[in-house]
C-alpha cells in the first residue's frame, strides 16, 4: 500500500444515540486500522473515544466492526481493506454504547463469575501431586489462548440480535465453562446449569464465533459442540438414565 489519503466513517455517540461522521486521514505501508483511529484523535478529533491497550493482538481491547465486520483493529491492515469507498468503523453491537467505539463489556466479568470453579480431583500419586496425559492437557490448552476481546460473544446472533443475555453466556464463556469440564483434573459438574441457567440450547452452532475469533480457536467443534453432547448424554439419553440409576443402585447395595 503505498502513501494515500484514505476515507472513513466513524460512529460517534453514545448511549443517547448518534451517526457516522466522515474523516480522511494520510496512511502509509504497514499501518492498521488503529493507526488511523489514533491519526483522527490527533489531528481532527481529540474527543474520539476508542479503548486499546498493547496494540498487539494480545489484550482483547480494541474491538470494533471494521466494514460490518468484528475484528481487533490493531490487527486489521489497511492494505487488506477496500479503500475506493470509505471504511466504516462502529463500536460492537452486542453490548450498550458508552462513547464512541466504547462499549460496555462488564456484563462479561458478571458471567464469568457464576461458573463453577476448577474443582480438583485428589491427588493420585505418592508424592502428593498429579499424574495427567500430555493429550488431555493439550485438549484444554486451546481454550486457554483466549484474549476476551468478545468477538464471538459480539457475532453469536443470540445475544447481537435477540439479546438474550440473562439467558444465555455466549461462546466465550461456553468455551471458559469447556476449559473447566474438560480439564483432566476437575470433577465438578457443570451440565445443570449449561443446560438450564446458562442456556446452552439457544446455540444453533452456526460457527460464527470461531470464524472471527483472532486466536482461532475453535470454539465450535472443540468446545461447544463436546459441550452439548455432555448435556444431551445426561438429560436425553435413555442409556445414560438407566446406567446412572444401575450406578446409583449399585452403590448403595455396597455401602456398609
């Protein structure tokens, strides 16, 4: 990309309403849509509200809709964007506006804190401590890449359209609750409240959430799919309801 005046459209507002305002800016090779944000605060709107923090991909804090479209913009180069229209840029729908390209995200932390805990298992060898396979470990390890930029949660039409969110946690946190579940050491149950509480049947599994995850995790097949199973195995499935009760049974039978 070489030097060039590029046009935008940036919403500004806030929680009372507001529109697209037109800005251009001189961008040159190797710039990202960050850069031109922080170009327009500097030169032609000062009072633009915008989060970001490393500027690297890693902190999860500049998120926005690019051309429509949810990405980081630290991490959206100019030079793989079309620049014969203006590029758009508007703060994430699936959460209340603050200002600007500010959203707020608190709602997140909320959620994240009426999952169950990593409950361990006790310690299975000599010494104290655990044994675990390399797989198992590698199975989790995924999930754990995530930045919580909410992406995902701002693309999942549940909560973006129909706003189910005291129904629903979103991928991001379906994907937190399948870093727990799946972890070789945890024994908690979380099924229940998958199925009830945190509303696990509203994901119709379109794969939205992992086509614009920046960590590419797959969020779909590696996480909530393994998820809906669990629960469909212990609330649909009349083989599990009759070994669970031979289970249940047998357990008592040999108890003093």
């Amino acid at each position: 990309m070489s030097d060039q005046t590029v046009h935008f459209k940036i919403w500004r507002g806030d929680a009372k309403g507001g529109g697209f305002r037109d800005y251009s800016t001189e961008c040159t090779e190797g710039m990202v849509v960050l850069d031109a944000v922080h170009d327009v605060q500097r030169e032609q709107a000062v009072d633009l509200a915008c989060r970001w923090n490393c500027k690297a991909g890693k902190c999860g804090s500049c998120s926005a809709e690019i051309n429509g479209l949810p990405k980081l913009m630290c991490m959206a180069r100019l030079s793989e964007l079309p620049t014969e229209k203006p590029i758009t840029i508007e703060p994430i729908k699936a959460f209340p506006i603050v200002k600007d390209l500010i959203t707020d995200v608190s709602w997140n932390f909320e959620v994240k804190k009426r999952i169950k805990k990593f409950k361990p298992r006790p310690p299975d060898a000599p010494d104290g401590t655990w044994r675990m396979q390399q797989e198992d470990i590698d199975r989790v390890q995924e999930f754990r890449k995530c930045i919580e930029c909410f992406l995902c949660q701002d693309v999942c039409h549940v909560l973006r359209d129909h706003h189910l969110h005291d129904r629903f946690i979103g991928p991001r946190f379906l994907i937190y609750a399948a870093a727990l579940e799946m972890h070789p050491l945890d024994v908690e149950d979380r099924t229940d409240e998958l199925r009830n509480a945190h509303g696990i049947g509203y994901c119709n599994i379109t794969k939205c959430c992992t086509k614009v995850c920046p960590e590419n995790i797959q969020i779909t097949d590696n996480g909530i799919i393994p998820l809906k199973e669990r629960v469909v195995d212990k609330f649909y499935d009349p083989l599990g309801w009759i070994w669970r009760a031979w289970k249940k049974k047998s357990d008592r039978t040999r108890k003093p």
